[in-house]
C-alpha cells in the first residue's frame, strides 16, 4: 500500500511522536465500566427499594407512610419533589407519584402523606394493606415544583387543597429547620377543620417563627371557628400576605382549586411567570372536559394493539396508561399527570383524546406520540410502546 | 432466539441514520435506546410552556435547496427532508463582553470581511488574507479527501501540506497582530472544546467555511424533530425500536459479534451491531474484557475524554427584543485569552469569566417559542470530574449556585434578563452524563487534539468482525458529523453484506 498523503502533511512525525507517547502514557478506560450508573444512581436511581419504616394517623382519612432505604442510602431531592410509588393491587402493577412530606434535610427517611381517595386502588392498598416492615418499590425523586433560589422570590405564598399540603409541609419543616432566608405563607383549604391535615404542626410553627405564617381557609366551619371560612379568594389572600409585589405563588390541589384561584391571583396582579402549579394527577371525569367528543361514552370500550401483539381491552374513559397496566404490559411511568413524558408511547392508528395544555413536544405531535397517562382511546388502537 | 440483520445500539444522531440507512436497503434491524425518546443529544424537554432545545445550536452542512450541502444530500437519501422544516440563520455569531462591546457577523463572506476591515481597518489586508487561507485550506482539503483526488500532491494542494496540523493560534499569530481581532476570530473553539493553541487550523478552517457556504441552520421544533423523523422513517422502513431497553452486553465468539443481550435479558441474534456509546462503554462495560484486543485498548488509552458543560435553559414572557438580544448566537466573553487558562476554568466547578454561548433559536424561528415568550440556551464547557466528587447531599446548591453565577454573568450583558424569567432550568455535566450514558459525562466524546483526527485513528472501525462505531467519538464531533458517521457504519455493513 502506498504512502498515505497526510504522512507527507508538514508536522506528521511529531504527531506520530505525540501518539505513541500519549498511548504509553495513557488512560485505562476498562476501570470505568459501570461507572456512569454507580454515580448516576447516587441522584437519580431508575429505582429504590424502599421499607416501610411507620405509619401514622393524620386524620381520619389520612396516614403519614415513614420509609427508608433497604439498601440504606436514600437519592436527595428539593422539598416540594415527589417519588413514585410501585404497587401490585388485584395483580395489576400500577405506580402513583407522592410528595414527600418530610423535609429533604432528614436523609434517613422519606415520609408521604396518603389521602383517601374515592375508588382510589392505590390510595385505599396503602392506608389499609401496608404493614410496617412491607417493601415497596418507588421512583427515585422528581418533579420540578421547588422553591428554585435562581428566580423564584424568597418570600413564598403557598396556596393548598386537601392533600395538596403535602410539599409544602417539606418546605416549611426545611426552612424550620435548615434556616434558609425565606418568608413562606401557606394558605391551606379545607372543607372541614377536621381535614386540615398537619393542622396542629402548622399552627405550632406559624406561632413560633416570624417567617411562617399558616392560614387555614375552612368552606364548612363548625360553630366557634374563628379563622378564615369560604374559598381562597384574592382579597383573603391579600389580607394574610399583603401586596403581591416580590412574591411567587405556588399551588397544589385539585383543578377546581387552579380554576378559581388562578384568576383571582391573575386580578391581583401577580404577572403569570410568578404562579407555579404543581401537577396533580390525570382530570377526573374526562368525558366532562368541554372538548370531549359527544358521540363517546365514558363506559365505551375499545380494542389497543401492543405492536402487532394480542389486543387488549380498554375503556374511553380512563387513561390509556390504565388499560395497558391492566393488560399486565410493562409502560415506565412517574407523574401520571401528562407532564415527565416517561409514559410516551406512539399511536399509529387510531384516535386518542388529549385534554388541553399537557406539555407534549411539538414534533411529537407531529409523529403521534401521546403521553398514555392523560390520552383516552377514542377508537381501537394501534400503539408502540 | 430473535434474529436480525443488524442491532444499533442507542439512537442518538449516530445511531439513528445507521439504523434509518439499513432499514432502508430492507435489512431487518433492531435499534436499541436506554431512554424512552430517541435523540440523545438531538432532543428537547417541556417546562411550563416551553420545549426547550437541548443541544443543537448552528446545524452545519445543509446548504439551501438551490446549493444543497453534504447533510441536506444525506437527510434527502434517507427520506426525512419532507418532515423538517429548516430555518436558515443570517448570523454567523454575535460577540458580546459586559463592557458594551458588540460585533455580529453575518453568514456571509464578504460582509465578515467588510464587517470586520472596518471595525480594524489597520488589519485589511490581513483579513483577507486569513478568509483567502481558510478556504483555501478547505477547498484542497475536499479536493483531496471528499472528492478522493487519485493523484495529491504538494504542487496541488500547498495549503493543505503545510497547514493541517498546525494549531489554529500559529496562523492567527502570523497573519494578525490586533489581539481583540484574534480572539474574535476563533470564539468558536467553544463548539470543538480545545482553546485555539490547542486546535487545529484545520478545525477552524473548516467551520468557517462550512457555516458561510452552507450556512448555520436551525430546525422547526427543534433537534428532536429530526430524531422523531429519523425514528418514523426507520419505522416506516420495517424497523423495530425498542425504548427504555438498552444493551447489556455484545456478544462476541472468535473475535465475531454473534449477538446481543439487552438489559431486559432478551438474547437477539446479529452479526452486525452498530454501537451508538461511546468506545469506553462498548469495550469497557457491553463486551467481555478478553474479546476486546489490546491494542484496540492502547489506541483509546491515548485519547482524552472531552469537557461536558453547564447548561442553563431559559424561558422568557417576552420575545428577545425586550431583553436586547438581537442575534440568534451570541458568545459572551469576557477577555480574549483564549489560551491553556482555559482548562483551568473548564476544569473548575465555578463560573467566573468563562465563555459562553447564548442561543436565541427565537430571533431566527419566532415560532420557536409560544407567542409573546422567547427562551435561551446559555451553555459553559466543563470537564465532570469536579462534579463527579459533589457530595449527593450538596448536589443541588451546587447547581443553583452555579445557575446563579451563569445568569449574573449574562444580566451583565443583558441586564433585563431576570426580571422575565418564567422558566429555567440548568444541567450539569452530570445531567449529561445521566442523558446520555457518556463517562464524565463528555459531550464532545474524545478530545480533538490533531493527533486524533481522522487520519491517526480507527473510526468507526472495530477490531470485531461486525462491530462499527457510530457517534461524535469515531472522528468529529457535533451533528453533521455525528450525522454522517452513522451513515457511514450503515454503508459498512451494506458493503459487507454487498448489499450496497
């Protein structure tokens, strides 16, 4: 064979020299092996294994589930994130995300706090079937509602509903405890006092410390109750915070509460970029959404087809992720609320109803991928997962 | 067992017009992606309102329709030139330092010449000297190799000869003498990763030539529009991609592939594996330490891993004129020492007077954003190391703190920026190493000092029968590059198979 050209390049041999010195003196990639994982698993583990560690009553339909590590070593995470948590209830393997209500200072453990849920699977397995010492397989933490000290306000005003409190007793523990120089207003509906949970923690640390300041809004009081009653409406929350000028908002709750306090903070002036809304599962009741097509029943069914594979049942009315767990197929999901995108799948016949404003990519859009946890089989289906 | 023709590991750019090309010449090909979105680098994320653009910055190589260039033949040959809609850049990059300096050029040759005789009118003559070498240099340069000239010599390609491996700061130091002119002139060491006394002319050439002739472009919905249309037409082509399932091992008898496994334990039939990973994870992690020959070892023994780098993603409620950000790339630097500093600060956690690049893509596409919102991709190059020594527990302040330094930084240059932030979010060499698997999360792959260009290593080649390369460590690294190598490791196999 010939000379090649760059061999008569001007400078060749003193590259020639260069290598073989650098390969004399050079790196022994074989140690890195699985080196990417182990440090990747030191912040974001796929998964963990976590053991029941305690149960705590809260309110009558409400318990705090204590875990640690089975392994001993739990991922960090910013007080407001959540983890899934893996269930097999009636032999389906399904997941839901909980904020972890613990603050993220106390590395030993994680605690949520589980609400009952009407017809909640997962909800009712966990405040009735766990036992302490029982394993359990979660997500490692995610989530992007967190105080981000880059651009949020250090002062905080956190509107909740229901189980909704959940991160921002996070927040409020690691600010008690941790002593960033934050303000933080948390305003928490209930229907009932009864509900409120963390009512008496809340209320110990808005007396003892300046800088917390905890108003439950109660829309059924009972006789004698001498706090806030109704809905959170602007002017309530301006009596408790004052002027919306340097502060961002945060929501948690259900989307009814979204619905009617976006607009009354939006009316008070706070400019849009500063209202931050955690997500908060897939709407109830789908086929109520403005835009669902009449012609489909909630109770419709319609047959899915897993790549070319044995088809599987599903009902319009429940997310799509739903019919695939059921079908025993295994869909990685986490937020099951249409924003982490771990549950895109491709839709390559057929039609699914996706409600408004779930962050799916653009050219995702254009090439049919759907997040299967927000998407509603409107016909049969073809999908790949 | 499951058989294919072909399996790709992992479908970042590489891999997926390895796998596009040999699905289209019918063979029956598996690609295999750790993740549950093809891309790798080519993707995007939703925040809020926005999809932000992770990587991709000035495509290079496409030409328009009327003078298509190499990556715009390539993506037509594999049928996705339908699907995408590419937005040209009139701006080669924007220079911006916190004293008020400001310098645009713009995609074209003459008016970087004019632009820049007048702003250093007593270097004229030089300038012209500088654009008439680096085009020479790239027109001998694809005489001899893209166009495979038979017969090369010195008496035809002197440039070529006498300038290739030579370090672009050398030709800088010859033919300039106004410092600030220099340093204006190689800002784009940041898109190659080696400050310019360590890079070669020929890189520097090259980009500037590529970038005014085809000129820098940008993709409607982003880098992941072109994964997702790469994806579709493989699919379309008969493919089968499975996400969330990366390879656990290649599997290798007598010096052959014979197989894959993947990490779900599926055990598939191949001869032919294209590997997607970086050549450290292929031989060190996916195959068996004794079918890896030694001197397969050495050869990558001697190459450095390259900087990853901190990332911040910005969301704006307003468009980039409220922020006086007026061109779609814009390097903001403090100083023009562009010298061996630079591994000093790349190698730190801190963000101090790093040069950074700030791209708008909502200047060029103002779609690119909703209405009224704008965002930017703010990116510093920095070696994982550091990070990979942050205590878990420390992790996140570091970050902030990071975040906080690169943003005062840019309010420097564009003092209204925090006033309209709706969105943000930063990545850390880490995020990168999580994303895409690359040890110390290098997003250049390998260090692209001369010694390892194209000429002085394998490539795509791999000391096992059936084994090919294909990613932005097998030569250059960036898109069009990336873009090509997996098309290349795609016509190896075709060629084995005489199927081409």
């Amino acid at each position: 064979m010939s000379k090649a050209i760059f061999e008569e390049f001007d400078g060749y041999q003193d590259i020639v020299d260069e290598i073989d010195f650098s390969r004399r003196r050079g790196v022994d990639y074989t140690v890195y092996r699985d080196s990417v994982s182990r440090q990747i698993d030191l912040l974001h583990p796929r998964r963990i294994t976590l053991r029941v560690a305690d149960i705590r009553d809260e309110t009558a339909s409400t318990k705090t589930l204590r875990f640690v590590a089975q392994d001993g070593y739990l991922p960090p995470f910013l007080a407001g994130q959540y983890i899934a948590i893996f269930v097999d209830v009636a032999g389906v393997r399904t997941s839901r995300p909980y904020s972890i209500s613990s603050p993220p200072n106390q590395t030993g453990y994680y605690e949520i706090t589980v609400r009952r849920v009407q017809e909640g699977r997962v909800s009712n397995y966990l405040l009735d079937e766990l036992r302490r010492g029982d394993i359990l397989e979660a997500s490692g933490p995610s989530g992007h509602f967190y105080h981000n000290p880059v651009f949020h306000d250090p002062t905080m005003v956190c509107l909740a509903g229901g189980s909704g409190v959940t991160p921002f007793v996070s927040m409020v523990r690691e600010i008690v405890e941790c002593g960033p120089d934050r303000t933080l207003f948390l305003i928490y509906g209930n229907k009932t006092l009864d509900e409120a949970i963390f009512h008496d923690e809340l209320s110990r640390m808005s007396d003892r410390f300046r800088h917390i300041t905890y108003a439950p809004v109660i829309e059924d009081p009972l006789e004698g109750y001498d706090g806030a009653t109704g809905l959170m409406t602007g002017q309530l929350i301006q009596e408790i915070i004052g002027g919306p000028a340097d502060k961002t908002f945060y929501l948690c709750g259900p989307q009814g509460m979204y619905d009617f306090c976006v607009p009354e903070l939006l009316t008070m002036g706070v400019p849009p970029r500063k209202i931050r809304r955690e997500i908060y599962g897939p709407p109830a009741r789908i086929w109520e959404d403005p835009a669902w097509p009449r012609e489909i029943h909630a109770e419709d069914r319609f047959r899915v087809r897993v790549a070319g594979g044995t088809p599987i049942d599903a009902r319009a009315g429940e997310p799509l992720l739903t019919a695939l767990e059921r079908a025993g197929l295994r869909v990685p999901s986490l937020c099951r609320s249409g924003e982490c995108s771990m549950c895109r799948v491709k839709i390559r016949s057929g039609k699914v109803f996706q409600p408004a404003g779930i962050p799916v990519r653009k050219s995702d859009r254009q090439f049919g991928y759907v997040h299967a946890c927000v998407s509603y089989p409107l016909t049969d289906l073809e999908i790949l997962i | 067992m499951e058989t294919y023709d072909a399996v790709v590991i992992g479908a970042g750019n590489g891999g997926l017009t390895a796998a596009a090309g040999l699905a289209q010449k019918g063979l029956h090909v598996l690609l295999l992606e750790r993740h549950n979105i093809p891309g790798g680098c080519a993707t995007s994320f939703c925040r809020g309102r926005f999809e932000f653009e992770v990587a991709l910055h000035q495509l290079s190589g496409m030409g328009t329709t009327e003078k298509p260039g190499p990556l715009r033949m390539l993506l037509y040959s594999l049928g996705v030139l339908d699907d995408l809609e590419f937005v040209e850049m009139k701006d080669l990059y924007s220079v911006a330092m916190p004293d008020g300096f400001r310098l645009t050029l713009k995609a074209d040759r003459d008016q970087v010449i004019s632009e820049l005789a007048q702003r250093f009118p007593h270097e004229t003559a030089a300038i012209h000297r500088f654009f008439d070498l680096a085009y020479a240099y790239a027109n001998q340069m694809l005489a001899a190799f893209f166009f495979k000239d038979p017969s090369p010599s010195r008496e035809k390609y002197p440039v070529l000869y006498s300038h290739a491996f030579k370090p672009a700061s050398e030709i800088l130091d010859e033919i300039f003498t106004d410092p600030m002119l220099k340093g204006l002139l190689s800002v784009y060491w940041g898109y190659l990763g080696l400050p310019p006394n360590r890079l070669s002319f020929a890189y520097l050439a090259m980009l500037f030539f590529v970038y005014i002739e085809f000129k820098p472009f940008h993709i409607k919905g982003g880098s992941q529009a072109l994964s997702n249309a790469l994806a579709n037409r493989f699919l379309s082509n008969g493919g089968t991609v499975r996400f969330n399932c990366g390879a656990k091992r290649i599997i290798v008898e007598n010096g052959s592939v014979q197989g894959v496994e993947t990490e779900d334990g599926d055990r598939i039939q191949t001869r032919y594996v294209v590997s997607n990973a970086s050549q450290v994870t292929t031989y060190a992690q996916l195959m068996d330490r004794e079918a890896v020959p030694d001197h397969a070892l050495t050869e990558m023994g001697g190459r450095s891993l390259s900087p990853s780098a901190f990332t911040l993603f910005v969301g704006f409620d307003c468009g980039p004129e409220a922020l006086g950000i007026t061109e779609t790339t814009n390097f903001l630097i403090d100083s023009f020492q562009f010298d061996d500093r630079i591994f000093n600060r790349m190698r730190s956690l801190g963000i101090t007077d790093e040069t950074m690049v700030l791209s708008c893509y909502d200047v060029a596409d103002p779609d690119f954003s909703p209405p009224g919102a704008c965002q930017a991709n703010i990116v510093t190059l920095k070696y994982g190391e550091p990070w990979m020594h942050i205590p878990p527990t420390r992790y996140h302040r570091v970050k902030f703190q990071c975040a906080e330094a690169m943003l005062r930084r840019v309010e420097a240059i564009f003092p209204n920026v925090r006033a309209h932030i709706e969105e943000l979010e930063a990545a850390t060499p880490l995020t990168h190493m999580r994303y895409l698997g690359h040890p110390e999360g290098a997003i250049y792959g390998f260090e692209q000092y001369t010694k390892d260009a194209m000429f002085f290593q394998p490539g795509r080649f791999a000391p096992i029968e059936g084994l090919f390369f294909a990613s932005g460590r097998i030569g250059d690294c960036g898109f069009q590059p990336t873009l090509h190598a997996g098309m290349s490791a795609a016509k190896s196999i075709l060629k084995k198979l005489g199927a081409a």
